[in-house]
C-alpha cells in the first residue's frame, strides 16, 4: 500500500486514489463534500475555543512528552492524532532483528502469559530499557508537583466515601466548573497488546512502588479532590489505596512507557485513574445531569471485578416496556460482552488496532430466531373458545372420575298406580265380563279390499304363511291372523308356513291347530309347515328364487323329513316356484322383516297378492307401501279394531272378539293416563316458568 | 279362552302361567324372579335355535346327503360348504378364530348387498316415484277408495309433511359473524312445521305399540282368568 493508495472505510480494501468507489464493496471513498474528507482522515481538530483547557494540557503534555523523547515531527498528510499514536509502538526498543530471544520465541508458539525468566537471561536491549524507565521514574518523582486543590479529587472521593454526612452539593450547582464545549471526542487511547511475558527483572507492582507510568502519584496522606473523579468511575478502594489489580500486575511498565497519555472520558475497566489524568478530564466542569448524579452516588463502593474486567459492564438488556414490544424471540435479549481480554482487536477500518471495539458486523449477522409473521396463527375468539373447550374436555377426560355416590332408592309409587289401574281395567271384563263394550261400526279402509281379495283367491293353490314374529306378539298377532285364517279355512286352502325365525314354525303349529280343529284341518294333508328359513334377507330371496332349493326340512312333517318328502304332500302339489302360491301372508311384528319381505320377495309374487298382518305398532310404516298408485302391498290387516271387525264380517266371533272389552278398558285407561300425565307435565312447567320469572 | 287341560299342557300351561308371573313382576322393580325368567327364555331361545338349525340346517344340507346318496352327493357346492361351515366353526376358539372371518366376510358381503340392493329397487325407487305420483290431485289409489276431494287432501298433507320433514332435516345453514347458524325466517317455521309432522308420525306409531301391548297385555290376563278358572272348576 502506497500512501497514494485509499482504504476503504467499509471493508479495509485497499484502493487506488484516484479511486471513488470500493472495488469490492462499492463504498463511497471520496465524500461528497469538501469536509468529510477530514472526517475520513481522522478525527477534526476541535476549534480553537471549543476546546477547553483540559483539551489544551493534553496537547501541551504531549509536545512535551514528545520533545523530550524526541520523537519525529508529525508526518505531512497523516492525521496528528495518528502520529501521536505512533510512537506508543515506534518507541519501544526492542531488540535487533534476527536477535529474538528463546523465552520469547519459545512463549510465541504457545501464547501463553508471561513467565519468570531468570535475572542473567536478561538481554542488554531490555536491561536497557529498564534502566531508561528507572532512571524516568526518579526524575518524575522529584518533578512531580504539589497537588493542588483540583488533583486533590482522589483525597475528596476518600473523605466522601468514609463521611457520608458530608452533604453533597449537586453537580448541578456547581457554577465555578465550567462544562467542556461539546465538540469532537478525542481519540481513544488505544489498547495495549496483550501483556508480554514478564521477565524475571520486572518491577515491583504498582501496589507497592509509584506507578509506572512515570505519572506522578499522590503524596501519601493527601487525597485527590472527589470532584476531579466521580464515583461512578469505578475506582475501587483497594486501587484509591494505592494497590493495583491482579490483572494489571503481569503488565509490564514498559508496555505504556512513552505513550501519550489520552485521557479517556470514561474510565477504562480495569485501569487505574490517577489524579493526574483526572486533573486533565476536568469532569468536575461538565455539566452532569441529576440521573448520573444519582449514579455517582450510588457507585461510592462499588469495586470493579479485577479478574473479569467485562464483567462489570452492564449487560445490554432491553427494558421491560421495550421487551413486551419486541416480537417474540427475535432478537437475542442479551448480548453478550466479552472479557477485554478475550476481545478481538480491530483488523481493519479506521478502528484497526483498536480492542474492544463494538462489532457491528457480527452483531447484525448473529444468528437468530426467523421472525416470520406468517407463521403466526391469526386466532380469532371463536377459534379461541373452541380450542379452549377442547382443550377443557381433554382434560375432563383425563381427570379421574370419583365414585357415584348411591342413587336414592325411591318407591316408584306412580308406576305402581298406573300399573294397577291397568291391570284393574283388563281384568274386570274377563272377571265379572263387564264392562261389555260395543264393537267398532266403522270398518277399516282396507278390510273390503282384503276380504275381496280373499273371496277370489283360487282354491286349487295354497296360500303362504309367513309367520315372522316372536313369541311376545303372538298374544296380539294370533288375534288379529285369526280372522283371516278362519276366513281361508272356510274356503278350503290349502296353507303352507314358513317363517325366518325359529319360533316361528311352533307358532305357526299352535294357531292353525287352535283354529283348524274346528274346520278339520290335518297336518301334511291340509297344511304343511315349510319350517324355518335361516339366512335372513338372503334366504327370503333365494326362497322367492326357487323355493324348493331354499328349504331343507320341513316342521312336525308326517315322514323323514327330506326335501323331496316336504314338497311331495298333497298340499305343495302344483308349487314350483313363488308365485305359484295363490298368495302371500306376511304376518310381522317389526318393520324391518315386513320390509324385507316386500322387498326380496316382492318382485317374485307375480299375480299373486301380497297381503299384510301387522302389529298395530308397525301399520303407520307399512301403508305407504299399500296406498301408493303402484302397490306394493295389496292388503293390510293391523290392529285389534280391524280383527274384530274381520270376523263380524266372517260372523263368527274369535280371539280378537273376546280380547276387545279387556282392550278397549285398558286403553281408555292408558289414555287417561296420558291425559293426567300431560296436564301434570304442562302444570309443572307453568310452575318451573314461574318460579324461574319470579325469581329472575 | 278356553284351555286344554291335558296332562302335558297342563304343565305347560302352568310353567306359562308362572312366567307369566315371574315377567310382569317387573312391576315391583328389579328382582329374581324376573331375572329367573329372563334367563329361562334367553336360554331356551339359544337351545331351541341351536337345536333347530342343526336338525333343519346342517343335518340335511351336510351329513344326510352322504348318507342318502354317499359319495355321489359330493360336488363343488357340496364341499365349499363343509369348508365354510368348519371354518366358521373354528371361531369357537380364539386362537383359530381368525380363520372364521372368511365365512363371516361371505355373510356380511353377500347381506348387506342384497339389504342395499333390495332397498334401492324395492323401497327408494318405488316410494319415491309413489310420492311423486301421489301429488297428482287426478289420481286415485286404487285400493284405498278415497275420493277426489280426499285426494286432494292427502296430497296437500303429503306435499307439505315431505318437504318440512326435509327442511327439518337440512343441517346446513350460512355461518355467522360469531360462527352460529344463521337460518331464514321461513326455513325455521317450515323447520317447525316438519317437526310437528314428525311428531305426529311417533305419536302414531307409541299409539300403535300402546295398542299392541295392550292386546298381549289383555290376552295375558285373560289367559291367567282363565287358567284360574280352569283349576278352581269355574
């Protein structure tokens, strides 16, 4: 790099002069006006009167100290503040070159802190260097002048931390300081390099000896001004008593010897303040604000932690109010700040050299949390209450639930009352065989079309008797069939049954044998009982198919019960298939057997009629089949009423007949019941609605 | 009634007369009797139906034609349904019953297909071209002999009970600002009249169950009078 050639502030590149962008970065390298240029060069000189006396001592200090070092005048076209640097590092002398000594060579390689060498390993380039500073050390001694009232700050800052009852006049009436102008902040001192390995020969520690940096220190027994150095500094006791920190005794006293002094305005960790840089901060004259008084106070004993120097900093938090604002985890909370030691020194930029310098690049390239505002759930508050129930049933569901405890036994004295009034009503006709009630006059609607249609039925073809009901119908459904039996017996038909359950073929057995008797029907010649049908909607279809395949036995047949003997009787002559039946009587306590049979044989019946006996609870379900303009169903006889009236038409009384009063009491009993039971139940909720306004 | 006292009926009719009983105890609440009798049936029901299926079932469709024709009755048909019925009958055992699912999958398949398939052309398709036919005011159901001003009337009731029971049953609606049901004025009252027709239909049918067990009701009383009075000479 010439001196011609420009750095680039932004990425270190070194460019030509003529040069007006980084050729890698693409920064700007000449300003835009005429004054950046001095900014990029370095730091403005502060304007004769902007600057204030403290400003004034330190230039005067450091043309003396260069005078007597004799150092180069500043070189044309470097900034002065860079040459006055330079000698920290030129100064020094160190030994001739190809002259490295063995401990040093030997402590490159490892890095390690500085060890103990021994006194006649010394070369006479240090052994020189320490008799210089020595010899520095006895003269600044005996030059160094009285302390005056201002450097008297340490003896202050002494006197107020051991007599707190000294009242304390606030920083901000203090009117014979006068404040800096604020103006350009002079260059910060840099950072020494890391300490070299301490030979043996080095001297005693500051805590025992004057410092060595040549400065003057205080006489003993006199205290600097506590005006000159504001608590807050951080200057530890043990440090106002004249000891030094650990990590400052393996820094050797030539590593600072001939710098300039550069006061810093705020005290360095670590290093000690001594009243002379004190005197040249002048801190007493700026204009401090109420809060950082408030912070001097507080900072009276406050040491610094000599073996982490970083660690006393306060760490960059974000305040509470700032921390609610921020989006969730996007930025690290803290950022952590590392040991001075462990800190990198600036490579590059106008900051080279520097340690301790914030790192912006690394800072703004720290990993962290994406911040992606899709994927946030945008959850409104219905979605909010569901997830919230859902989230309270999971848990209902995990919660242990406790005993029930043991219902209260109550008599159920109602139910006894109806019970008992229905029995009562039952039982009287067939006790006392009163009250005798009239049969009904009205005929069903369908019971014309269903007698005609038992009128025309041919007497050479049986009828089929499908007997699909349980055991528990049969005191209703033998009633209500009776009639319609009765009505084909007198006709001379021939009956054949069969049934999908298998109490259905005994059933089937017992009502033709009650009403058969008396018309002289015999088993195998006049009826014959095709047995039980297992498969359900599968064998009704392949029954409807082909019935002589679908039936393997037979019920109470007279010979061995075989397929071909089954269907050899007198009654089955001349059936081959479904529809060879001169009709089909589905007698079903439930909706889905009568379904099942309209469905699976129904394509199957032909020209013969289907005909219907139905309890009374399955009737509304059945006439749909029966009332459309294509019937599917050809007759329906449901109902105790419509039995009866069955046989007032046949003019011979049967079951149904007998079973009416007992019928018809119990239900004017029922539906009594349900009467008083719907007027309590509308009573009690006037009562509850009531009570419920009133109390509202 | 009358009631045939012979020697075997009359236990017969006795044992019924018991039961009879022991069932309608039930009254008092939940007691041993009624469990005695609940268990009887179950049991006899399983026994009864065990019994017959292997009398009318499996001994005429598996061992009797061996018998009648021996190995001549051995075909195809013959043999797919002893393995079948034997692997039907592995599932007796946990450890075989896995080996029953094939028959179980036979019956399940071929039942619910004919179920599906009946209802589709045996009960959709009819009642639903029946509906529509009904709504003509001209037609007369040739079996009922109603008149056309009834079929007038059966119409308009079927007409307004067949879209309000469907509206009634029309779960879908337009979403509100709060995720409720927003419904118009005009589905809700149809919505309600639908209801009113749905009520009407299981008022009718708990009229038709309270009508037929009062009929078993009836005829159990009368049987028990009548046995009473068949064994005290009445």
């Amino acid at each position: 790099m010439t001196m011609a050639d420009v750095r680039c502030p932004m990425c270190s590149t070194i460019n030509p002069a003529d040069a007006t962008a980084c050729s890698v970065c693409g920064a700007r390298l000449k300003p835009m006006i005429a004054g950046e240029a001095e900014s990029l060069a370095g730091p403005p000189e502060p304007q004769e009167g902007e600057a204030g006396d403290w400003l004034a001592r330190i230039r005067s200090e450091v043309e003396r100290k260069a005078e007597t070092s004799g150092e180069a005048p500043p070189r044309p076209g470097e900034p002065e503040w860079l040459n006055r640097l330079r000698p920290a590092s030129g100064e020094e002398e160190g030994p001739p070159e190809g002259e490295l000594p063995e401990w040093l060579s030997e402590e490159e390689g490892s890095a390690a802190g500085p060890s103990e060498a021994a006194p006649g390993e010394v070369p006479d380039w240090l052994a020189r260097i320490r008799e210089r500073q020595k010899t520095e050390l006895e003269a600044a001694a005996e030059e160094a002048p009285p302390p005056s009232a201002d450097d008297d700050w340490l003896g202050r800052l002494r006197r107020e931390e051991f007599l707190p009852t000294e009242p304390e006049a606030p920083l901000g009436e203090e009117p014979e300081r006068e404040a800096p102008p604020l103006g350009p902040r002079p260059p910060s001192r840099p950072l020494p390099p890391s300490s070299p390995p301490a030979p043996a020969a080095a001297p005693p520690p500051i805590s025992a000896t004057a410092p060595p940096s040549g400065r003057i220190p205080p006489p003993s027994g006199e205290k600097p001004a506590v005006s000159q150095a504001p608590p807050f500094m951080g200057i530890s006791k043990d440090l106002l008593e004249g000891a030094m920190p650990k990590w400052l005794e393996g820094a050797g006293p030539s590593s600072d010897e001939g710098l300039p002094h550069m006061p810093a305005l705020v005290a360095e960790e670590g290093l000690a303040v001594t009243p002379e840089s004190a005197s040249d901060l002048q801190m007493g004259s700026i204009d401090i604000p109420n809060w950082l008084g408030d912070l001097r106070k507080d900072a009276g004993v406050a040491p610094p932690d000599a073996g982490a120097p970083g660690d006393s900093l306060a760490r960059a938090t974000l305040p509470a109010w700032l921390e609610a604002m921020r989006p969730m985890d996007t930025f690290r909370p803290v950022v952590e700040i590392q040991a001075e030691d462990a800190q990198e020194v600036e490579s590059a930029g106008p900051l080279a050299g520097l340690r301790g310098v914030l790192l912006a690049e690394p800072v703004v390239a720290m990993p962290r949390q994406p911040s992606y505002s899709g994927a946030r759930l945008e959850v409104t508050e219905r979605q909010f209450a569901l997830a919230d129930l859902i989230h309270r049933m999971v848990e209902q569901e995990a919660s242990e639930v406790g005993p029930k405890p043991p219902a209260r036994r109550r008599l159920p004295f109602s139910r006894w009352a109806i019970a008992g009034a229905l029995f009562l009503a039952v039982a009287l006709p067939a006790l006392l065989g009163a009250p005798s009630l009239s049969v009904p006059t009205l005929v069903p609607p369908g019971l014309p079309a269903l007698i005609t249609l038992v009128d025309s039925l041919p007497g050479d073809r049986p009828v089929l008797l499908v007997f699909d009901y349980e055991p528990a119908y049969a005191g209703e459904l033998d009633a209500v069939a009776g009639p319609l039996l009765e009505d084909l017996m007198q006709r001379d038909i021939r009956l054949a049954t069969v049934s999908t359950r298998p109490s259905g073929p005994p059933l089937a057995e017992r009502l033709i044998r009650r009403i058969g008797d008396a018309h002289g029907y015999l088993n195998g010649q006049d009826y014959v009982h095709l047995g039980y049908l297992p498969g359900g909607p599968a064998a009704v279809q392949l029954f409807a198919r082909d019935p002589r395949e679908s039936l393997a036995g037979g019920f109470l047949l007279a010979q061995e019960p075989t397929r071909r003997g089954m269907w050899s009787t007198p009654v089955l002559a001349g059936v081959q298939q479904f529809s060879d039946f001169g009709a089909v009587v589905i007698i079903a306590a439930g909706t889905e057997i009568a379904r099942t049979w309209v469905e699976q044989a129904g394509p199957w019946t032909g020209a013969s009629p289907l005909v219907m006996v139905a309890s009374a609870g399955i009737e509304p379900l059945i006439r749909p089949y029966y009332e459309a303009l294509n019937p599917q169903v050809d007759a329906v006889l449901s109902g105790l009423p419509a039995a009866v009236a069955y046989e007032q038409a046949n003019g011979r009384a049967g079951d149904a007949r007998l079973l009416w009063d007992s019928f018809g009491t119990g239900m004017l009993v029922a539906e009594m019941a349900l009467i008083l039971g719907g007027m309590y139940g509308a009573a009690s909720f006037l009562l509850r609605s009531g009570t419920g306004t009133s109390e509202s | 009634m009358t009631v045939d006292l012979t020697a075997l009926e009359t236990a017969g009719t006795i044992a019924s007369a018991l039961l009879t009983l022991m069932v309608l105890s039930y009254i008092l609440g939940d007691n041993v009797l009624f469990r005695i009798a609940v268990h009887l049936f179950v049991g006899v029901a399983a026994g009864y139906a065990g019994a017959l299926a292997l009398r009318t079932v499996l001994y005429p469709r598996l061992v009797l034609p061996l018998l009648s024709d021996g190995f001549s009755a051995i075909t195809a048909a013959f043999v797919v349904s002893w393995v079948l019925a034997l692997l039907l009958g592995l599932k007796a055992w946990p450890s075989t019953a896995w080996l029953g699912s094939l028959p179980m999958a036979l019956l399940v398949g071929v039942g619910a297909a004919l179920v599906v398939g009946g209802a589709i052309t045996g009960t959709l398709v009819p009642q639903a071209l029946a509906t529509m036919d009904s709504l003509d005011p001209s037609a007369v159901a040739p079996l009922t002999g109603e008149t056309g001003f009834e079929r007038v009337a059966n119409v308009l009731i079927l007409l307004i009970g067949t879209i309000s029971t469907l509206v009634y049953f029309r779960f879908t609606a337009r979403r509100g600002p709060l995720g409720e049901a927003l419904r118009s004025p005009l589905s809700i009252a149809v919505s309600f009249v639908g209801s009113v027709f749905i009520a009407l239909t299981f008022g009718v049918m708990y009229a038709g169950a309270l009508a037929a067990a009062l009929a078993v009701l009836s005829e159990r009383i009368q049987f028990l009078v009548g046995l009473a009075r068949g064994l005290l000479g009445g």
